[in-house]
C-alpha cells in the first residue's frame, strides 16, 4: 500500500528543511528485541551527560607525555586504531572519557584487519578513495570483523566507540539486493549490543533518516554541519526524547572553519587573545568571527543562551583537519598537543570535499595530510 503523495512530499521535503515532524524519520520497521527501558535510562556503562564539551582529534593523537591535556572538556574522540592503550589509560588518570572512531562499514586497505574481510563482503570501492571498500553489512562474517574491532576498543579501555559509514544505504556501493535502512538498523542493534556488554556506549554520526528506529541502540548522536544543511531541529526529538517513557540523549554538533591568528597561546594551549582570532566559512560569505561563532552556535536563536544552547545541542567549532584546534561557543580557544603517528594517513587520494556527499570526517582527514588540494570551510 503506497502512502498518497503529498504527504511523502512533506514528509521530505520537513527533514530537509530541517523542521520536525511528530517523530524521529523512520525506515522500515526491523523485528528485533530491544533493551529494555529501565537498562536504557539506567545503563552500567558510561554514557556522555546531556550538556557537554567535546573534542576530536582524529589527525595524530593527544600528546599527554608530560601529564596534562588540554582543553579539559571530559570527553575526546579519537582514532580506536592508532591511539595506544596508555594514551586512553593516561586520558582517565587526567579526567578525560574517550570516545573511539572506527569505520563499521567499509574496508581500508591499510589497517591490520582488512585480510580478515572476505571477497564475497566488499563492494564498490569509495570514489575517489582508493583502497577503501564498502561492505555489506548483513553477511555475519562482517560482523565477526566488526566485533573484533569493539573488543579492541574495550581491551584499549575506551569508554564509547563510533561506527562510522554505517549510512552505506545512501551510497553507490555496488550490492545486490541493495542495501536498504532497516539493513542498517539491524546492523546497528547488533554492534550496540555487543558494544554494551563490554561495558561502552555506542554513538551514531548523521544518519538522519533512521534516527528514531536507533534511538534505543544508541546513546549519543553527532551531527556534521546542521547548521550548513538546515537539519539541527532534526535532533529534537533525539535530545527530548522522541516516545513516551523514553529519556532524551545528548547530540555533539561540529561546525567547520578556517582560521587565522597572531596572537599568544598559553604553554598548555590556550589562546590568549580569542577576540583576534579571524575565522571564515565558505558557505557563508560574509559572515566572520564574532558573527560567524553566533551563526554557527545557533546563539541568535530565540530563547537561546550559552547556558540553554538550541535545542539542547553542543557545538563544537573545528578545521576540517580535526586537528588540535577547537573552538567553543562561549568564544574560548584552545590547541590539545598532538603527536603524529605513522602510518596513519593511509594512501594517496584525489581531491575531495566534506560535506558535499556527507562523506566521513576521518576520510577528509586523510586526504588533506596526504597533501591534497587546499579546501575552504
């Protein structure tokens, strides 16, 4: 039975436009179990507060070799294949939750585990990305894989894990039958299973239109450039909770830019002078520092403050890099120290872009360390 046209066309055209509608978006309903509420709203393992700090660094990792690490948000997000276990050991002595990104639908040639994939998983490789491979998401060998990744998340002492691309639904990559959401759900319902009973918390990044059939697998969300695609108000169900006897869960939003500054940094990486740092965004002209920070925070918002940010989200201000450099919506500025690890940056690419087809954030990452053209945020 098809649903009348005009309200799929509303239905798409209000999650394009950002505005919510009386539930998360679906897919097709998934016929799995589910945790129970109570599990949920009181879980054994950790799960990020709803008013938050955050930073990435997904180029090189923390440097906490002299036993301090800054900015002391609480929770940093890093690379689960290069950071060491005495990285993240140090991270928990100076106070800090880690959050570990992998990918947890696609193949890269590069990390130690792809001889592990089987011919019959990988799919189309990425365009413009060479040596990484889609996979299918439903064959259980896959998922073998993936599994032994979560138990090196655990065994690091990660305290939440990442699985990115899993909106492989949404890309060219080459299976048939096709890969469809509720593929991804199911997917999802399994990693977040495992993940849990290894005592982490599971996160999702965009994968917007099956936000609400994965609200009760995941516990926080992240969100690239809403303000940029006009989707933020996609996430108040998610931080309001979307059903009833359900609790909301916090959001992580980050905003791109390129900056520039001549002024002082403090020895553990404060900027001395926040008010001078010069920023710009591509996506829009015109808009700069000050003005650009309130855009990007969603602080001109009616009713919005730094203490009640819009719709209970927290933003983060970044380079495309996701390298030390972090801004935060009250105007303060810091560097985290970072080392290089080797090996890191896989292999060479061609010129891409983040946010054109809402590629990976690690992906665009190693392309620009591995000298691609210079993109303007």
């Amino acid at each position: 039975m098809f649903a009348p046209i005009g309200l799929i066309a509303a239905l798409l055209w209000s999650v394009a436009h950002g505005l919510p509608t009386n539930d998360l978006p679906l897919s097709s309903s998934v016929l799995t179990s589910r945790i129970s509420p109570s599990t949920r709203q009181a879980p054994k393992y950790w799960t990020p507060p709803m008013k938050s700090n955050i930073q990435f660094i997904l180029t090189g990792i923390p440097d906490v070799d002299d036993n301090y690490i800054r900015p002391n948000t609480g929770i940093y997000e890093i690379d689960m294949f290069w950071t060491p276990a005495e990285t993240i050991s140090k991270m928990k002595q100076l106070g800090q939750r880690t959050i570990c990104y992998f990918s947890a639908a696609t193949a890269e040639s590069w990390r130690s585990d792809y001889k592990n994939f089987d011919k019959k998983d990988l799919g189309l490789e990425l365009p413009d990305w060479p040596g990484e491979r889609y996979l299918d998401i439903r064959r259980d060998n896959v998922l073998k894989v993936i599994k032994k990744r979560i138990d090196l998340a655990a065994s690091k002492g990660c305290d939440a894990i990442e699985p990115d691309n899993v909106d492989v639904y949404s890309n060219d990559n080459g299976f048939t039958p096709a890969i469809v959401p509720s593929d991804t759900v199911a997917y999802l319902h399994k990693i977040s299973e495992y993940a849990r009973s290894k005592n982490m918390s599971v996160g999702i990044k965009n994968c917007i239109e099956i936000l609400g059939d994965i609200f009760d697998d995941v516990d926080f969300a992240i969100s690239e450039e809403c303000v940029q695609y006009l989707n933020c108000t996609v996430y108040s169900n998610f931080t309001t909770a979307p059903r009833p006897n359900t609790i909301g869960k916090p959001v992580f939003e980050v905003e791109y830019v390129n900056y520039t500054y001549n002024g002082e940094w403090s020895d553990d990486g404060v900027a001395l002078s926040p008010s001078s740092i010069r920023t710009k965004n591509v996506n829009f002209p015109g808009v700069t520092n000050e003005k650009l920070r309130r855009k990007l925070c969603n602080l001109d918002q009616e009713g919005v403050t730094l203490e009640k940010p819009y719709l209970k989200i927290n933003t983060v201000i970044k380079t495309l890099a996701l390298d030390g450099f972090v801004m935060y919506c009250d105007g303060s500025v810091e560097k985290t120290n970072t080392k290089d690890v080797e090996g890191q940056t896989g292999p060479k690419v061609e010129d891409s872009r983040v946010g054109k087809d809402r590629r990976s954030w690690a992906r665009e990452m190693v392309w620009r360390k591995m000298g691609g053209r210079a993109v303007d945020p």
